[in-house]
C-alpha cells in the first residue's frame, strides 16, 4: 500500500508499510493531510489594533507542508457576526503572521496546514481582543504662530 505526494518537481512514493506495521489498522487514523497547527498563545502578542499570530508547525504525515491558511472574524454581540477573512501564508517555513485589525474590537482566530493530499483540521481557536489604539499623546508649538499641533505616534 503506497501514498504518492508532491515534492517540488519529485512524486514520492511513500510504503505504508513501513510507517505502519499493519497499514490496514492504521491507516483508519491516517488521513494524509497534515495535523493542525497549534497557536502559541503565550507568545501572539496584541499590538494596539494589530494582533501577531504565533504557531506550532504540525506533523505533514508523510507529505511536505504547502502553505497556512490563517481565518479570523469579528465577534459581533448578538448578531450573526462577520465572515470568516482568510489568509494563506505560502511559505511555510514561517510560524508567525501580522493581522492587522480594527481596534478595541473582538476576533475569533484559527489556522489550518495544507500538503498536496489537502487541508488539516483548523486550530484550536484564539480569542483576542485588540487594544484602543490610543497612544499617548505629545504636544508642540508652531515656530510660525500660535497653532498647537497635537501629534499621534
């Protein structure tokens, strides 16, 4: 029993055999599409609007990685809420992603890994919620009149 899959420009041939002493039973419990990723919650950071999200890489079950698809939605009270945005992420030696987000605003977030046999299961899913967005605020004069400027960094 073999499983082929893509690598760059070469099919590998994979022997289920020898992943599995019994194929037959195993393959029950092998898909072929990778695992899920798994958030890294302790080290996604929330930056004013902007949220960076860190993952695990998972296993590929015997085919190379292809790409991430990152899905994120606005939590809406009471309402059906907003659809799911996605992103895909090609290169797959990353384990990080910038969103940039609405602030002061609640977001669902998930990723899934693909390989050519097709698309994991999404991840666990992370519930942040974006700061104000506010930064302190400097003031200066004008050399040229009495205008105070009020500048935002």
């Amino acid at each position: 029993m073999f499983l082929n899959c893509m690598h760059g420009d070469v099919i590998l041939k994979i022997n289920l055999f020898e992943l599995f002493p019994n194929p037959y039973n195993a393959f029950s419990n092998f898909s072929g599409v990778p695992l899920p990723p798994t958030i890294n919650i302790s080290k996604s950071e929330k930056l004013s609007c902007n949220v960076s999200l860190v993952w695990s890489k998972p296993a590929n079950n015997g085919c190379p990685l292809t790409m991430y698809s990152v899905y994120y939605r606005q939590i809406q009270p009471r309402e059906t809420g907003d659809p799911w945005y996605k992103v895909n992420i090609t290169d797959v030696s990353k384990t990080h992603y910038p969103l940039s987000l609405k602030c002061n605003t609640q977001y669902m977030v998930e990723i899934s890994a693909w390989n050519e046999l097709g698309q994991s299961d999404r991840s666990n899913t992370w519930l942040t919620t974006t700061n104000s967005g506010t930064y302190p605020r400097k003031e200066s004069s004008v050399m040229t009149g009495v205008i105070t400027a009020q500048d935002s960094w």
